[in-house]
C-alpha cells in the first residue's frame, strides 16, 4: 500500500461521511434559521425554543434518511472489505 492510495481511502471515508450527514445537518440549520428569525420578530429570547424544535426535526429526518444513510454506508464497507484482497497483494 502506498501514502497515496491510504490517502485516497481516507478521503473517500471522508467523503462518504459529509454526504452522509449533510441531509441531518441541512435539516438542523433551516430550522435553526426558522427559529432565529421568529426570536427576532416576536422579541422572545427564551433557549428553550431553540433546542426542542432542532432536537424534533433532527430526530425526524434521521427518522426519514435513516435508511439512505445506513445504505450509503454499508455500500462504502461492503466495497472496502470486497477490495481488501486485491490491496493487500
């Protein structure tokens, strides 16, 4: 095994996690947006707001891209553990 190929692994891994998690955290940040405006416009500035309505529509979306995401990533293990013989050669 080269520098270069554990590099590219590495980075496929890395890859394959941002695609992953980009759904859940897209998700995370427009209600986040939702929630910061309203706190603006009515003038109520109470934490609570923020927390339970992300923790909801997190849950929800993982609830939604649960199965993608889980399928995304057994892809990425199966090919990892398919290629193992021809790497070690």
């Amino acid at each position: 095994m080269t520098f270069e190929f554990v590099i590219g692994i590495g980075r496929q891994a890395l890859e394959t996690m941002l695609v992953v998690s980009l759904p859940i955290l897209l998700v995370s940040l427009v209600v986040g947006l939702i929630i910061s405006v309203f706190q603006s416009v009515t003038q109520i500035q109470e934490m609570t707001i923020t927390f339970v309505p992300k923790i909801v529509v997190t849950f929800l979306s993982l609830l939604l891209f649960g199965s993608w995401m889980l399928t995304k990533m057994a892809d990425f293990l199966r090919e990892v553990i398919l290629n193992i013989p021809y790497w070690t050669r």
